[in-house]
C-alpha cells in the first residue's frame, strides 16, 4: 500500500486505433520517492470493469483530488483498491 496526493483525474471514453473501446479513469499523483528530492508524479489508468469491482466511480476520485489516499496495487502495478489514507 502506498500514500499518494491525488492531484487530478480524467475520465477516458474513446475508442483506441485498433477499434477497442477504451473506458476508465486516468488518475495523477505525487508521492514520496527515495531517490528524488520532494516528490515525484505518475498516472495510472484504471479501467471502467476496476472501478466497478473497487465500487469507486469518476466523481468519487474527482470529490478527493488534493487529499492523501491509499493505493493498493497487484503484482503487475494495477490499482486493486483506494482508501482514504488513515
């Protein structure tokens, strides 16, 4: 688990070049990293099927942007879960 600052949210509705439909959320933080001084920024896309299985939707991330949450991830680096950080 990881504390991450949710610093923005997109949602995602297109349909990609090979025909797929892509649907999700893109979520950008910032987080403490050993090797960088202050913090350094990521983004990672959570699909629409993800969000549906954590029961989170675009609106739940947008109401906590600029608040520190917890992200819990699997071994590929896919969001499995976000809390509220305690």
């Amino acid at each position: 688990m990881a504390k991450v600052n949710l610093i923005g949210v997109r949602n995602l509705d297109f349909q990609a070049a090979d025909g797929k439909m892509i649907q999700g959320v893109k979520i950008f933080f910032s987080h403490d990293d050993p090797n960088v001084k202050g913090q350094i920024t990521e983004n990672k896309f959570i699909s629409s099927a993800a969000c549906g299985n954590m029961g989170i939707t675009f609106d739940d991330l947008v109401s906590h942007i600029g608040e520190v949450l917890d992200i819990d991830v699997d071994f590929n680096g896919k969001i499995i879960g976000i809390s509220e950080a305690v």
